[in-house]
C-alpha cells in the first residue's frame, strides 16, 4: 500500500529553492524512498525514511531554482511505486478567504477574452474540492489531508471558469511583470476558499491553544472547536472554528509557499466583538501559516480590503474591520499588505447573485499582483496604500496627514493624494471627492469640503462646523466610490476619532449616514432593505435618489446650475398650459435603512433655488404613522440673500422638529405669474446640532 495526498501528483507547480515535504501512508515498517530528478535524468535530490508502526511516513526533499524545466518525482515503497511527472518549479501562492475570493472566472462579465489572453504562460493552478455534503458536511474534527484536489494548466479553460478570478488575475499580473522584467518563471496558486467562512474556521486549533488572551476572548464568542457540539449546526456546519483548516488546509501540510492572498471579512461585520479582535486574528492566522507554510524569512499576507455592505444595525462595521488590516500593515508593513477596493462599482451583468460581490475581481488581482511585484519581486516604486498619519485642527480645519508604511522617502507628486477619475458619478466628471466626513463635538458626521494643500496632507472643513473635532473616509457600510487616490492605489481608509472599545465602553463607535441627496449630481443611493418581516428577501441594490410629486418631473440638470449641477424640479409636460401661470410642483427622497431621514440632528438646511422671483418653497416632512395617525410637517424656506440671474439662497430651519421616523421628504414650490413651472435645487448643506 502506498497512499499520497492529492496536492503530490503529476502536472504539479511546487516552490522553488525550498523544502518540499511528502508523506503519506504506507505498510508498518516499509523502507520508503523518493528521488527528484530532472531532464539530465540524474537525481537533484534524495530522501529516505522508515515508515512508523502505523504506516506514517514524511520525506523531505530539496527543490530546484525556479526554471521552465520540468521535472519527476519518484515515490516507492517496497514494490509500489507513485511518479509524478511534468513538475514545474517556481513560486506558489495560496489563495484563500471567503466568497469574494472564491468567486470564479465564469462570474466575470469579460472572462471569456480574459482566459484566451493567458496562453504562452507557465501558470498552474491546485484547486481543493469542498466536502462530501457542502455546507452541511460531516467536517473532521482533527486535521486531515484526506481532501481532494487536482492540478491543472491555466489553459484548461473549464477548469478556470470555475477557479478564483482574482488569484487567476493576480498570477497574470505577477508572471506578466517578471517576463517584462527578464526574470520570467512559473507562477501558480492553490484555490481553497469558501463562501460564508470567517477567519476562525481557517486557523488550526493548535494555533488558538497557544493564543493568550485571544483564546479566552475566542471561547467567550464561540469561536473555539467544541467536541460535543461539532458538526450539529446543520447547513452551518462549515463555518465551525477550525473546521475549513481541518480539511482545506491540513491537506497542503509539506508545500511551501511565497505567501497569501486574502480576501475575507465580511463574517466578522457582523457581530461587534468580532471585528474589535480581527487584528488579532490577522495576526495568529499568520503566525501559524508561517510556521507551517513559509518558503522564505519573508512571509507576506496580502489582503483586499471588504467592500461596502449593510451590515446589521452598525453604519460602520465594514470600516472597523478594514481598520484592523490598514493597522496590521502599518505596524508590520513587511507583512502585511493591503488593497482598498470601494472605488469599484458593484457591476453585476446578470442576475444570480448580489453587490457584496463586486465584479471586478480583475482588477482586484491585479492590484494584489502590484504589492506582491514590490513586495517580493524586486520592483521599485510604491509599496503599500497610503495611511493616515495623524492629525491636527487648525482654525476650523482638520488637517490630516498621510504617509506609506515601509517607505521613508515622503509623499511626492508620484505617490501623492489625488481624487480618482476611475469611478466618476456624477454627469460632467467633476473632480468631486466622495466618502469624506467631518464631524463637531456632537459626532454627527456631514460631508466634508476637501482641499488638497498637499501631496501628503488633506484640508477638511464644513461651513456648518466651526469648531471640528473629528474626519472620516470610507467608514460608512454603504459608502460605495469613494475615489481618493494615493499613488498606484486608492488612499487607505481613515478615522481620527481613535477611542477604543472595552468592557465599561461597549458602544463607542462612530455612526455615518449617507446621505447622496445632499449632492445634486448623483441620480441613485445603493440603499439596503433587509426587513427582518421578509426573511427570505434580499434587496440591496441601486434605488433613485430623487423621486418626483404627482404631476411633475425630476431630473438631474447640468445646463441650469451655478456649481457642478442641480435637480430641476418641473410641471410634467402632460400637465403644461401655457395660459395658467400658476402651478404646485415638488419632488421628494423616500427613506431607506441606510438613507435615514433623521433631520432631528441638524438645526438647518441651505441651500439655492433658480427661479425665486416667483417661488415660495417649503419642506414637507412626513412621519411614519403612529396609533392609525400620519404626521406631517411642513416647513418654509426662507431667502437670506439674492444671488444673480434669478437665483437665490435660502434656509430651511430645523429647531423644532417633532421626534419619529421621517419617512419622506417634499421639497414643494408654490410658482405665480410665470410662464416657467420649473425650480432647480442646489448646493444643500446640512448643519449640524
């Protein structure tokens, strides 16, 4: 008897310059032997060892430096003999996390041109089949490298569709640089991910018994293996701790590795104390990867940071989890790396499947294929995203400052801030910068005026604000385009607000509220309903920002507007009589989940209005019914000053307001003796209490 895992057969890509471990089973006492060799057909290397009482056996071979040539590894036992033929050496790269990272090529709109363009390449890829019963599984509750798998060449198409697109983007990215570079090599990566997993299930419990402090917080959140309870959660039997290690993982034990490709997270948004510690998952889940997986002194983890996403009742939760990878890699900056990713639309060009998964796992590849480029390859430039570096309020202005981890030269022209033009949202394709908030001492957040004053530093303000206390970006769970770039990648993610969470401060967190109808350009909100009435409803998709009243019509106007743009509010042209010069025209935002209406936490609204020679405008308020009753409140705007050309600004007051749930606001214009029924809305500033 002779039996190997499945990660040791033919058509292989083991590391280079390394150890390569095989073991396996074989008769009690046997006398195994394993050789490598190459085209010369003598050996490169030897092994030989004894097989234990119950059969175990491990040999442990040197590789070759990578090259194009491939090579056979011979294993014998007594009589049986297992050869392993067309073995390529280069550099192998485990890519592992949740959905995003398992969301196959066949998921990608433009897959069919992108797995043509890979022919000519050295890529191979080692994919890890899931268990016997999917979610619902038998899991092993001791580690087992029982778990089949198959190598295949990046050009078996059907294999691809259904492999990781971004590792597949990524090892193009990396094998296309080191061509380009003169040093071209085999590149490969295993496939071993799962959707719904947290960062738990991918850490082997050996690791967790060692792990202090974190293994009581770990046992506290149920996040340790519990023997009497294993494998009874149903169809949640594969979110288990240590349960994806147990058969995913344990089966690549004796592979070396140049790193890791991460893309996980979105389990630990849920649930608070899951984030507030996933630093210190990061941390342990690398330890003990390093231990068993490293080809080299350097081990990096390269991570892609989690995409907008309603998360439970926390606005924030997506931007704390980030947080814990852009600290993990400002404190270990040779560690870990990461890539922001909120910049991408949630593109989806057909139906089956939702926007947590944005189809842009190419680019994403790519991007992790730029860090590993001057990570590990020898390429000169930039290393990482550019990370907040502190603060200071000046005047009525925070002033924050940023810096690259591992890098000692300053922010430059190459490397400094600048506002992307990737994601563009509004018509004209102004420069405007999204995701930015300031806050007072009240912590309510507000869209922040930004100035860029230089390559390292950003100019927050407010009108509203005199005195700002703290700034954001990127923070809020449905904050989708953020589009400030540093570099070759978009700027990391901040808060100055830095109070962390303990046991006697169990709720301080920052709350952010998007709120688009405050920009005139931007025609729809990726809004959130998961009404908890509806279980089996998900509905987390683009709505319009701006809805029209009866008898009128909205749209967003770039001809009539002093600034980037307005909404044109109009009599429907069905409802037009040039002989009546009077009319009641309106347009309305409906709230949702994530576009909360919640005027009680501001003292005004500004804002201009077009056509105010002949206009009086009010702010129409409606509450959510309460006792069979509907409240609403209706609230005038009043001018503080002329402009020009017919143009106005005005102020709506806030003081006052009853309390409830506004599900919807009117702006209403009264228009006598004209002939123009129409009224454009601009430049809206909320004050803050």
């Amino acid at each position: 008897m002779l039996k190997l895992p499945s990660i040791y057969a033919s058509g292989a890509l083991y590391q280079q310059s390394a150890e390569l471990t095989i073991h396996g089973l074989t008769d009690a006492g046997a006398v195994v032997d394993a050789e490598l060799t190459g085209s010369a057909d003598h050996p490169f290397s030897t092994a030989r060892v004894t097989a234990d009482e119950n059969g175990a056996f491990a040999l442990t071979m040197l590789c070759p430096a990578a090259s194009m040539e491939t090579w056979t590894i011979t294993v014998t036992a007594g009589e049986e003999c297992h050869v392993m033929t067309d073995i390529l050496f280069g550099d192998l790269w485990l890519a592992s996390g949740q959905s995003n990272m398992e969301l196959s090529n066949n998921f990608q709109p433009e897959m069919d041109d992108f797995l043509a363009s890979l022919g000519g390449r050295q890529i191979r890829v080692y994919h890890v089949d899931n268990i016997e019963g999917g979610c619902g599984g038998q899991f092993p509750y001791e580690p087992t490298d029982e778990a089949p798998g198959k190598w295949r060449e990046i050009t078996d198409r059907d294999f691809m569709a259904w492999m990781s697109a971004a590792g597949t983007a990524f090892v193009k990215e990396v094998y296309d640089y080191l061509r380009s570079a003169g040093q071209e090599m085999p590149i490969g990566f295993i496939n071993s991910s799962w959707g719904g997993t947290g960062i738990p299930a991918w850490i082997p419990r050996s690791a967790m018994d060692g792990a202090g402090a974190l293994l009581t917080r770990m046992k506290e959140l149920g996040a340790y293996p519990d023997a009497e309870k294993w494998n009874t959660r149903g169809d949640t039997n594969f979110q288990q701790p240590t349960c994806q290690y147990n058969w995913k993982i344990h089966c690549l034990v004796g592979v070396k590795l140049r790193g890791i490709l991460w893309y996980q997270g979105e389990n630990e948004c849920w649930g608070e104390p899951r984030w507030r510690i996933y630093k210190d998952y990061l941390n342990l889940y690398h330890s003990a990867y390093r231990e068993l997986f490293a080809a080299c002194d350097d081990f990096p983890m390269i991570c892609v940071l989690i995409y907008p996403w309603a998360y439970t009742k926390g606005d924030c939760y997506m931007g704390y989890l980030n947080q814990a990878f852009i600290d993990a890699a400002r404190e270990r900056p040779d560690t870990f790396y990461f890539t922001p990713i909120s910049d991408l639309s949630p593109v989806w060009g057909f139906i089956g499947n939702h926007p947590i998964h944005p189809a842009h796992k190419y680019e994403v590849g790519r991007r992790l294929g730029l860090l590993a480029e001057t990570a590990v390859y020898g390429k000169s430039g930039q290393k990482q995203p550019a990370v907040m570096d502190g603060y200071e309020v000046k005047d009525n202005r925070i002033l924050v400052h940023f810096s690259i981890p591992g890098q000692n030269e300053p922010m430059d022209a190459a490397t400094g801030i600048r506002i992307g033009e990737e994601i563009v949202l509004n018509p004209k394709k102004q420069k405007r910068p999204i995701g930015l908030y300031i806050c007072g001492a009240s912590g309510t957040y507000v869209p922040a005026d930004c100035e860029i004053i230089a390559p390292d530093t950003l100019a927050l303000s407010h009108p509203g604000i005199e005195a700002p206390v703290h700034a954001a970006y990127g923070y809020s769970s449905m904050e989708e385009g953020c589009n400030l770039w540093a570099g070759l990648y978009p700027l990391a993610y901040f808060r100055t607000d830095d109070k962390h969470w303990n046991a006697e401060n169990t709720d301080d967190i920052i709350e952010i509220e998007c709120k688009p109808w405050l920009d005139p350009t931007r025609t729809s909100v990726w809004t959130a309903d998961l009404r908890p009435s509806c279980g089996d409803l998900l509905d987390v998709f683009y709505r319009p920002v701006w809805k029209a009243s009866c008898g009128c019509e909205v749209a967003h106007d770039r001809a009539f507007t002093l600034a980037d743009g307005s909404i044109r509010i109009a009599l429907s042209a069905t409802e037009y009589d040039p002989a009546v010069r009077s009319s009641v025209i309106g347009a309305f935002v409906d709230a949702h989940p994530y576009n909360r209406l919640d005027l009680q936490k501001y003292t005004a609204l500004h804002l201009r209005m077009l056509n105010c020679e002949h206009t009086t405008l009010s702010l129409v308020l409606t509450y959510r019914e309460k006792d069979g009753i509907q409240l609403t409140k209706t609230i005038t705007a009043e001018k503080t000053g002329d402009l020009h050309h017919g143009w106005a600004e005005y102020a709506v007051s806030l003081e006052g307001i009853p309390e409830g749930e506004i599900i919807k606001m009117e702006f209403r214009a009264v228009l006598t003796d004209t002939y123009y029924h129409f009224v454009n809305l601009e430049g809206f500033v909320l004050i803050p209490r």
